[in-house]
C-alpha cells in the first residue's frame, strides 16, 4: 500500500496516524495548531472526520437517538453529539493544505456521498471507513470506486462484516485495502484490546493490518508493533484542558511523542530472524566456557575432573568434547590455565 509517496507494510515502518477527530472543540486555530503539533510527535499522517450532524442522523428527540449503551456521551442525543464533534466543512481546504505544507499527510473518514465528492475535490490521497460504518456496503462501494487505499476499522465487525466490506472493495476493483483492529469503547480496558487479532487480520484476510487504538498509553501500540501492525492511529489532542467529547481518551503531545517513540523502538527490537553474530555478540562469545587446565597435569599423566574443567573464558577447546578429552594421556607437562587443544594429547 502506497499513500502519497509513503509506502506502508513489508518492512516499512509504522504509519503513525494522529486522529484530531473532535479534539478542536469547535476552534479552526485549535485545529491547525493540532496539525502542527501532530508532526513535531513523529507521526506520519493526520486524519479528519467529514460529516455534518444531518449526514449522521436525524435531529429527533426519541429514545433510539439518545446514547445509552454504557459510553461517556450516554444521555447525549446523537444530533447533538455531532453538533458538537463535526468538523465544519469551509475549514477542510486549510486543514489539508496546513498538513501538507507541515509535510504530513492528510486524510479523512467520510460518512456519505457528500463527504466523498468534498473529499475528491481536495484530493485526498486514501479514505478511512469507520468502525460504525464497515456494514454501510454502499459507502464502502464508493470509497473504494475512488481508487485511491481504504482502511477499515473493524471495531464492531464479526468476520463476516470484514468479508463483505473486502468484497465490496474488490468489486470495485480496489485491492489496496487495509484492516485495523479495533475496540470501539471510549476509552477501551487494555484486557480487551486483543492484539493476537492484529497478525490473524493479516493472515487470514491477506491484507496489511493495524491497530485503531482507544487504551489509554502506550502498550497496546507495541504490541500491535510486534504483531505485525503496519497502521497504528491513536486520537490527539493540543491540550486535554480544551475538553470535548474526545478529550478523555486522546494523547496529548508529549503523551503522544512518547507514543511513537516507543514504536519506534519496538521496531528497532523486533529485529529479523537470523542466527548470525554480530561483532559485539562475537566478541562476547570471549566470555563462554572452554576448557582449560585448572590444576597442574604431568608428561603422560591423564585428563581427569581434577585437573580440566568448563571454565570462562571461552578460548579453549569447546565443552562439547569434555567427555572425548577425559582419560587421555597428555603429550607433555600442562600448568593451570593453560588453553586444552587436540594437540595436547597422546593418539
């Protein structure tokens, strides 16, 4: 998968992805400073949310539109949620072009057709479909006509969800497609977050995979990392103190930093398989054990436990022929500390 000019999976490294999502409370100056801040962390990419209160729901004050299920908004009617979180559509363009002169990428989750011509109109280099809306085949259908890489969160998907969305991105003839992991609780309790599911994404679907992330701090991010995740997005914010509906759950920028640095590392630690030395590991072998004369053995006298032992260091002959070398008649007088080879011994 290429983004713009950034290539995502194999050995590339993560695509750090910082969510502004509702985290301007409403203020184009909180926004863009938010951008700004989003590529002093280290991330990648910055990603929007488009829609307006009327593209989500309806403005109706009956029981199926209040939040009730347990969340942080529940007692919210969803109009109203919107109302508050929407990012306005005039501030799209400044967003955009902020990001790309901080040299990040920027790109959003559309929630319906509108969002997607908007979208078009600024070029917008990949689409992100929501956890929410990984049932809305026809949206996927669309986003994925556009040709350009989708990610999808699967934050409420059962596996057949997962294999209708994909379908519906093949259809299209869209095979650039990447799946996250996700648990769509706000904020998620770490003994959910499930990360084994990040590799199985991959395999099982054959897709790069990821990690849309709503635990607080920085651990299920390296775990995604050694499981294979390729994306990890994590919500952002300038300053906690700014509130909104998002705030509990968003890194700030130093929480963040110290995000992206410890994937960063976890990268650097996974390594590749391979059973090869390095110069500090050869020359540590130094310190293995080796045998080595540890009391004083006469012309013709024999090897015994007395006189040879496995000790550090690790010059001598290999521990593996201690029981080959015992019994054997020296050629001549050894004193202790003395390297034991071959040559040393009678035929």
């Amino acid at each position: 998968m290429k983004i713009n000019n950034v290539e995502i999976g194999k050995n590339n490294p993560v695509f750090i992805i910082a969510e502004l999502s509702a985290n301007h409370n409403g203020s184009l100056e909180v926004a863009l400073e938010t951008i700004k801040a989003a590529k002093r962390t280290g991330a990648d990419a910055v990603k929007i949310q488009t829609y307006t209160p009327d593209t989500m729901t309806l403005d109706v004050k009956k029981p199926d539109f209040m939040l009730s299920q347990g969340t942080i908004w529940d007692g919210q009617y969803l109009h109203d949620l919107y109302k508050e979180a929407y990012t306005p559509w005039e501030w799209h363009e400044q967003l955009f072009k902020t990001a790309e002169e901080e040299g990040l990428i920027c790109f959003s989750s559309p929630f319906d057709a509108t969002a997607v011509d908007l979208l078009e109109s600024l070029n917008a280099p990949a689409y992100k479909i929501a956890s929410f809306e990984i049932t809305d085949i026809p949206l996927i259908e669309l986003v994925a006509s556009k040709g350009k890489p989708v990610i999808i969160s699967t934050g409420i998907a059962k596996r057949e969800d997962i294999e209708l969305a994909l379908n519906a991105c093949h259809r299209m003839g869209n095979n650039n497609v990447a799946l996250l992991k996700c648990t769509s609780s706000y904020p998620a309790p770490i003994d959910e977050a499930n990360m084994v599911m990040v590799k199985d994404l991959a395999e099982r679907f054959n897709v790069i995979s990821g990690l849309s992330d709503h635990t607080m701090g920085n651990t299920v991010p390296v775990v995604a990392t050694c499981f294979g995740a390729k994306i990890i997005e994590k919500h952002f914010i300038l300053n906690k103190e700014i509130g909104g509906p998002d705030a509990s759950f968003s890194m700030d920028e130093k929480e963040f930093t110290s995000m992206v640095n410890a994937v960063r590392e976890a990268e650097k630690a996974i390594g590749i398989v391979d059973y090869s030395l390095t110069e500090k590991q050869r020359k540590g072998r130094d310190f293995s054990r080796s045998l080595y004369v540890v009391k004083d053995i006469n012309k013709g006298e024999l090897i015994s436990e007395e006189n040879v032992r496995s000790i550090r260091p690790g010059f001598g002959m290999h521990p593996k022929h201690y029981s080959v070398v015992l019994g054997k008649k020296v050629r001549s007088s050894l004193i202790k500390g003395t390297r034991l080879s071959f040559e040393d011994l009678e035929e």
